[in-house]
C-alpha cells in the first residue's frame, strides 16, 4: 500500500517510512480493537454484529471534531485518538493537508 501511494502520484511529497509506519500503527490498533472485542462475546454472530457496529462509532467522533480541528488543544486530540479509526481519519486529513501544501509528511515536521 506504501509503495502505491508513494510510488504513484497520491503522495510525492512525503516521505515513505513515515507512511509506512502510519499505516502499520493503524494495522496494530485494529488487530488489538478486534480482538479485545472477541473477548467480549461468546457467540460469533453476536461478536460480529457488535464489532461493526462499535467500529462504526469509534469513526463518529470524527465527524464532531474535524470541523472543531484547528481550536482543540493537544490534550482532547490526544484524548480522542484513542479511538484507532477517529485518529486513522484525523493522521489522513493531516497528510492530505501537507500533501496540498507541497512539503509532505517528513519525519522533521
């Protein structure tokens, strides 16, 4: 994925490692997420049903704090970054965001 994002034309201008571990991160936290949620129900249909559904409202934040982005402080971004796919969506705004700007995700910035 790394390589085709940073191979092709999506992001020239960042650094590739920093993508790579970006998504690597994400990867990591969705494995943890899904298994702490099979510890929680006994029963496959149920756990499936709940996982969707649960992974759904972590994203939901999101939606509340983009537009809000630019007047939070670093605390409450912290804090909702917990939430593996509210802080995947927020990391690519971010890199979406440098990418337009011409500097690009670098280790330095």
């Amino acid at each position: 994925m790394t390589v085709l994002l940073k191979g092709g034309t999506v992001l020239p201008n960042s650094d590739g490692t920093v993508v790579f571990f970006f998504l690597i991160v994400y990867a990591l936290a969705s494995i943890s997420f899904c298994f702490f949620l099979s510890a929680l129900f006994s029963r496959a249909s149920t756990g499936a049903a709940a996982g969707g559904i649960l992974w759904f409202m972590c994203y939901m934040p999101y939606l509340f704090i983009a537009p809000r982005y630019d007047t939070m402080g670093l605390g409450a971004k912290q804090g909702v970054c917990i939430l593996s796919t509210t802080c995947m969506s927020l990391g690519a705004n971010i890199i979406s965001t440098m990418e337009a700007q011409g500097s690009g995700v670098q280790w330095g910035n």
